[in-house]
C-alpha cells in the first residue's frame, strides 16, 4: 500500500513541521543535524556547494507551482494518498519550459497550463529575482489522471512514461526524459551535470530523524553529494537542506533537450520590479 506525504495523516505532520516555526510561514525547513534549526526564508536565500543552472527559480519557488491534492478534483480516495511524485514531475516540466525548451509544452499546453506574469511578486522583487509565469493544478492532474490512468503506485518507468505521454501528446517533444532505479540514485551526479532531477523514496521528514515516501526536485548538494537542497513541493518550501544524500531512494527522473542546447525563455516569461526582464542579461549580471 502506497501512501505519500500527502494523505491526511501526513499532512498533520506537515501541519506540525510549520506550526513549530513561530518565525513565518516562509521559512527555510532544515532537516537533520546539518543545521538543527528554522531560519526565516524571507532574511536569506541558501547558497549551496553546488547548485544547477538558474537555481534562484527553485528557490522563489514559493508557490504558484500547481500544489494540489486528489480531493480538490473531487476524487476520493479512501486511503487518502497524495500526488506528490506528480507535483515533483511538472516542476521539472516547467523548469524545462523556462529553461530547456520553450517548446518543451505543446502551445494547446501552454495556454492549459502557464500564466505569463502581469506584475512581478513582492517577495521576488525584494530578493531581486525575477518572477516567473504560474503553472496551475491541471498539469499535476493532467500527469496523473490523463496520461498515468489516476495511478498513485509507480516505478520510475511508469512515471517517467507518464510525463513523456504529456510531452509527446500530438507530436514529437524536443525533451528527452531519463530515468533511474533503485541502485543507480545518484543525485550528485546529475547536479554536476548541470540536470535538476525528481527523487522518491522513504525520504526524511523532519530534525527527528522521521522518514515517509515523498517525492522532491533537488537541484542542490552541499559536502561532495551528502547533502542535498531540494524544492520540498509544498508552498513555501522551496529551499530544504536534507542531512541525506538520498541514495537508496528508489526512483529518479530528469529532463533535458534531445539537442543539448538547451534555451531561456524570452523576456515575456519573466518580470522584475513590474517590468518585463531578460533572464539571460539578469543572469550575466549575477555571476
């Protein structure tokens, strides 16, 4: 039996995790002994040893990224699961939109899922970080119920097929969808190889050691690999240093162009200070 973070009895342990920080609601959630305590998200941004290419998007992350779960589509799921691995895929999609390919999403997708920004956030432009577009539930529900048949239960093969379904609906997606199982989780590698990547698997929960089956993007490592920084997939959680490589973990997904040259989006994906920003000119600008 299946049951993620999500479900009820989990999401009363997520309950627990924030209430404990009396700071803000947008905290940095650090689990394990590398740092035994909440910072205040909104005082810093985590700098890691080693982080992927246009990590500040991972980061301001807060939401707008398609959080949703089974019941607010009126499917009810006696054991209460949640959709996490599927949150953890479309981020990985919409990275790849912004990021990869503009391509990546079909236009009929795109006009389904995306939402170009009208203003900048208050808390990006405050850290002096572009806003990005919404993405919205329909493409969690989408990878879920349109193209994995409502399957919580997956292997990193029935996942990684799911999102190559959405990918590919109706035409030959410029993304090539990777795929790994338990013995070759290695997600230092595919953060030196410059590749953001889902991991699943009986993760840690909390400081107190705490693990469940949950699905993050990491996108981060701290100490050669043993630790990891990754997007949680919950709102305001965008930033959690884990005391785990993740390692035995037991699915990983990645994504990249078929042509290796990779592309950023143009200035209409992105706003600073209410104004639209090229993202590459920002980014020259930040190194």
């Amino acid at each position: 039996m299946l049951k993620t973070l999500n479900d009820k009895e989990l999401i009363n342990s997520k309950t627990q995790i924030s209430s404990s920080n009396n700071k803000s609601n947008y905290s940095v959630m650090l689990l394990g002994s590398y740092v035994p305590e909440f910072r205040n998200f909104s005082k810093e941004i985590i700098k890691a040893d080693k982080e992927v290419s246009h990590s500040w998007w991972f980061k301001t992350l807060l939401d707008g990224f398609g959080y949703t779960v089974p019941i607010n589509f009126h499917y009810d799921d006696p054991m209460k699961r949640g959709l996490c691995h599927y949150i953890a895929s479309s981020i990985l999609i919409q990275y790849s939109q912004l990021f990869l390919s503009q391509d990546t999403l079909t236009k009929e997708q795109q006009e389904r899922y995306m939402i170009k920004p009208s203003n900048s956030k208050a808390n990006n432009d405050k850290w002096s970080y572009p806003t990005g577009p919404d993405f919205n539930e329909k493409l969690v529900y989408d990878l879920w119920a349109k193209y994995n048949s409502h399957w919580f239960a997956t292997s990193a093969r029935v996942l990684s097929g799911a999102v190559e379904r959405l990918l590919n609906d109706g035409r030959k997606s410029p993304i090539y969808v990777h795929h790994r199982t338990v013995g070759a989780i290695r997600p230092w590698a595919w953060i030196d190889s410059d590749q953001p990547c889902l991991i699943m698997g009986k993760i840690p929960l909390n400081s107190q050691g705490e693990r469940d089956i949950h699905a993050v993007v990491v996108y981060g490592y701290f100490d050669n690999g043993n630790k990891t920084l990754v997007h949680f997939g919950w709102p305001g959680r965008s930033q959690v240093i884990m005391d785990s490589s993740l390692y035995w973990s037991w699915t990983l997904i990645a994504l990249s162009p078929i042509n290796k040259k990779p592309t950023i989006a143009d200035k209409s994906y992105f706003m600073m200070n209410n104004k639209n920003i090229d993202v590459e000119e920002f980014e020259r600008g930040i190194q």
